[in-house]
C-alpha cells in the first residue's frame, strides 16, 4: 500500500511540475483577423514560446505575440520587421530597414501606403502584418516596447490540418538593395 501511495505521490508532483512548466514558457493564443494572411489565418491556435527572449533578443523577421499599446489585454501577432535604432521607411511597394529594401516573398501583396524614413527608439520594435494593407501595426504610427513583446510564434496547433512551424524569415537574408 505504501508503494502504491510513493507512486501516486509521485505522479501527482510529475503532473504538477509539468503543469507549471508549461504555463510558465508555452502559451496559446487564438488568431483573430487577417493581418498575417497568407501564412497565419483566422481562427488557426499559434504556440507561443514566452521564454525565447529571456535567452536572446528578438530577431527581424520573427513572428511574435505583443501587447499593443491601445489595448495592453489582447494579444497581436505581427512580424517583426525593425529593432532599436534601426531606421524605416516605406515606398513606392517595398520595405527598407537601414536603407536596404527587404525581399518579402511572405507578404499578401505589396504596401500601397508610404511611412516617411524614422528612426526606431531605444527598447522600441517596428511590426508589420503580412497582409500589409489590411493591418492595423507600426505603420499607422506606433511601435513596441520590448517589456510588451510576449513571446515568439513557435507552431500552430489548430486546426490539426493546419499544423506547422510558426513562417520565421530571418530579414538580414533579404536585405537586397539600397534605397534609392
């Protein structure tokens, strides 16, 4: 009886630890709307990896979850395009971090808005959606302060037909060309 109890006991922390390891680093998120189409669609469920950043800094090109700065409860999905200090600009279709236009074979379709050149603030990131003209980002005059980055898209989950890794495109291999 007393091996039968260490066994239960033991399950029962095992399940616990598990539990807690798990709310702690993974969390998933519902996607609501279309601003990531054509890579992540409405009503998709993304895994999300809360301790990537303790490890290292955000990267161009991640997928993240973020908290906007309009509405701190809701989670957004956008790609991160700039970092602090980098400069943006957006023209005549085309991206350009640090004055070199970004090759975006992941977009919906090119952007029809311009963002005059500005500069990233310290502790600040750029995001864009990849369905560039239908989504609400950075463009329309925000950004994000790294302590509202919640985590990096690992894999979406649901539906089961739809399973894959989150679409990450690291930007410093798309770099292409100087702004003219």
């Amino acid at each position: 009886m007393k091996a039968f109890r260490r066994k239960t006991l033991v399950i029962i922390i095992v399940v616990i630890v598990l539990v807690v390891l798990f709310k702690t680093t993974l969390q998933i998120f519902p996607v609501i709307g279309e601003s990531m189409e054509p890579n992540i669609h409405w009503g998709q469920q993304l895994l999300t990896n809360k301790t990537a950043y303790h490890f290292h800094e955000p990267h161009r090109g991640d997928v993240i979850i973020l908290r906007p700065p309009f509405n701190p409860d809701v989670g957004f999905i956008k790609r991160l395009i700039a970092l602090p200090g980098d400069t943006i600009e957006v023209k005549e279709g085309a991206v350009y971090v640090n004055g070199l236009k970004l090759h975006e074979p992941y977009i919906k379709e090119p952007p029809t808005y311009t963002l005059p050149q500005q500069k990233i603030p310290d502790n600040e990131y750029f995001v864009l959606g990849d369905n560039r003209n239908d989504a609400f980002d950075s463009h329309v005059g925000w950004t994000v302060p790294r302590q509202d980055i919640i985590g990096k898209v690992w894999l979406a989950i649901w539906p089961p037909s739809q399973w894959e890794l989150a679409p990450h495109y690291p930007l410093q291999e798309q770099l292409v060309s100087p702004a003219k």
